[in-house]
C-alpha cells in the first residue's frame, strides 16, 4: 500500500476490540449476535467488513461508534475505551472523532443539503463560514455540487447516501464508519464513492471500516473481516 500522508504510522493502532459480546433481547429471550470479537486496526488503513445479512455488521459499527454499548470485552479508539467512557462523553467522542455513515443516511429532512453536511462542523466548533466551506468542497467532490439548496427528500436514494459521506467527512474524524456505502448506488457512482473514500485514506490518513456485501469494495481494502456466526474470520 503506498501511503502518502507522512504523518500516517500504520504501524500504530488506531481501533483495538477485544472479546466484545452483543445480545439483542426480544422479550425474555436473549439473542447473542456478536460472541467474542477480536481485533485492530492500524492507523491510515481501509478494512471491509463482510458477513450475511443478520450477520451482525451494522450492530459492531454502532458498538465502535459508541452507540450502543457492548455486554462484555472492551473497544478503544485511539485514547478512548469506550466502556469507561458514561454516555455524555460517548456523544462528545462520537461527534468529533467518529464519521458514521449510517445504512440508511439518517440524513435531517428540515435542513437543506448544505446545512446536513456544514451541521458536524459547526457543532465542532469549527466558525459557520469555516464549515460551510468545508461542506461546499466535499459536496463537490462526491457530485453535488448544484444541490445545496435541495431538501433529503427530494433526493435519490444514491444522492442522500453521497451527502451523508460528505457529511461524515466534514469535521475530519479519525475513523470514518460506512454502512453499505456502495449499497443504493448504481455501479459507476459506487466506484466514484469507493475512490473517494480511497482517497481520503490515502491522502488524509483517515482509518477506514466499511460493512459491504460488495466485493469490489473488498478488494480495495487493506484487509478483510468476515463476521460468521458472531465470530470474525481473517
Ligand atoms: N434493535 C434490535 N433488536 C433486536 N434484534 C436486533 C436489533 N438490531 C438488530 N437485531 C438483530 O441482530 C442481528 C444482526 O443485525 P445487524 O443489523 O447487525 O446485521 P447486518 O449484518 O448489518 O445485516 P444487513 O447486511 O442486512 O444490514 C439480526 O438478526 C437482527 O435481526
Ligand atoms: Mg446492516
């Protein structure tokens, strides 16, 4: 891999989960998805994460993210172990160090495609014109430079999910979490999405995680983890 952000050790870990266990309860009956997680990822790196449909690979990024908290075992980001951390400062962590891209955009239909993506400037302090800007550039980048005014309604399923990766890129997160990004995208927009998302890898040195059923996503990736019967194979 050639990495072109000098700053960037791979070398260092960035992401470390070790024997993280996740039920779902439905009723009085304990449905175990995740039984015994284990593993890292170094910093300015891109791994996929594969798995079936009900596999389990929406539930890990929410644990990483911190939105939702593992039953057991322990997941540090950087500095930040998550399980020490009380929700507050999850949020805190989550908002300025987490680009979640969520399977299904989670985008404000009451602000503009603008605001969406200047909102997670602003709320880390970053000045209103400062963001804005920010948010004008990625807009252009992943080709929505002529809907800043549109609301996420009036947009198309691949449209929402390309403002919803600008917006998870706006306040510079040190890992970007995508849920299918290439999901709801026509094959020539998902290659667009899967290079920008190389490219803000290997230029900015962000740390990747991407759940994808796509083997072309796969075979970008640095590394591939395949979750299978709540356990990830190598
Ligand atoms: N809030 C919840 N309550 C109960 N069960 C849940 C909940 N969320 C997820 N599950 C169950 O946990 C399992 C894993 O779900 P998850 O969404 O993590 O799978 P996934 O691998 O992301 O699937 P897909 O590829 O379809 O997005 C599924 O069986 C799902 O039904
Ligand atoms: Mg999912």
């Amino acid at each position: 891999m050639h990495l072109e952000n000098p700053a960037i050790h791979p070398e260092r870990t960035l992401l470390t989960i070790r024997g993280v266990t996740h039920s779902y309860r439905e009723g009085d009956r304990l449905r175990p998805v995740l039984r015994g997680i284990d593993g890292e990822i170094g910093e300015g790196r891109f791994v996929a994460l594969l798995g079936q449909s009900g596999s389990g690979k929406s539930t890990l990024l929410n644990l990483i993210a911190g939105l939702d908290m593992a039953d057991s075992g322990s997941i540090i980001v950087q500095t930040f172990e998550l399980n020490r951390l009380r929700e507050p400062e999850r949020t805190l962590f989550r908002r300025r160090h987490i680009g979640f891209v969520h399977q299904f955009f989670n985008l404000l239909p009451t602000l503009t495609v603008l605001e969406n993506v200047a909102l997670p400037g602003e709320l880390n302090g970053f000045s209103a014109d400062e963001s804005r800007h920010r948010a004008v550039m990625l807009l252009d980048e992943v080709g929505l430079g002529d809907r800043h005014d549109s609301y996420p309604d009036s947009l198309s399923g691949g449209e929402q999910q390309r403002v919803a990766l600008a917006r998870a890129l706006v306040h510079d997160p040190l890992l970007i979490l995508a849920d299918e990004p290439t999901g709801n995208l026509d094959s020539a927009t998902g290659r667009h999405i899967l290079d920008l998302l190389d490219h803000t890898v290997r230029r900015r040195g962000k740390t990747l995680l991407v759940a994808t059923h796509s083997r072309e996503v796969a075979e970008r990736a640095d590394a591939v983890w395949e979750l299978c019967d709540g356990k990830l194979m190598f």
